[in-house]
C-alpha cells in the first residue's frame, strides 16, 4: 500500500555515517523496528534520499530520509 506521509522517527546516527531507524509513529501507533533487511541512496536534483525497507515482525515497510529538508517519510507498506 503506498502512503507517502511524513512520520516522527527515532534513529541511531553512528559515527561511521550510518543511518538506521530504530522506532517510528504513524497513524497513532508507535512501531519498533525488529530489522532493517535493506539500505539504498537515491538522489532527486541536490537532494540526496536514504531508503531503508524494515520490519517490525508482521509487516513490511519503506521509510526515505531526504537529507536536505532533515524529513522522514513513510513511502509504502506490505502487510
């Protein structure tokens, strides 16, 4: 299901420039990230977008990070 929202996220930024989230609330919900199964960069113009497809367990989700407006959003979802 494609969403495209934005979300609150709480992610660890480790020293080695490594992005990865850890929690996130949509919808009312708080969701804990079990695992993150895959990491990508895109760039769209000067923006560069970090994308990271996770789980929490049940459902499969796609966060973006999109450095240049510091926003994350949720792009889609597999339950």
């Amino acid at each position: 299901m494609e969403i495209g929202s934005t979300v609150k996220v709480i992610a660890l930024f480790d020293p080695s420039f490594k992005i990865r989230p850890l929690k996130f609330k949509w919808s009312g919900r708080v969701i804990d990230v079990r695992e993150v199964t895959y990491t990508w960069k895109s760039k769209e113009g000067e923006r560069v977008i970090y994308n990271f497809s996770l789980t929490d367990g049940s459902a499969l989700y796609q966060l973006s990070y999109d450095t240049k407006n510091l926003l994350w959003r949720l792009e889609n979802i597999e339950a």
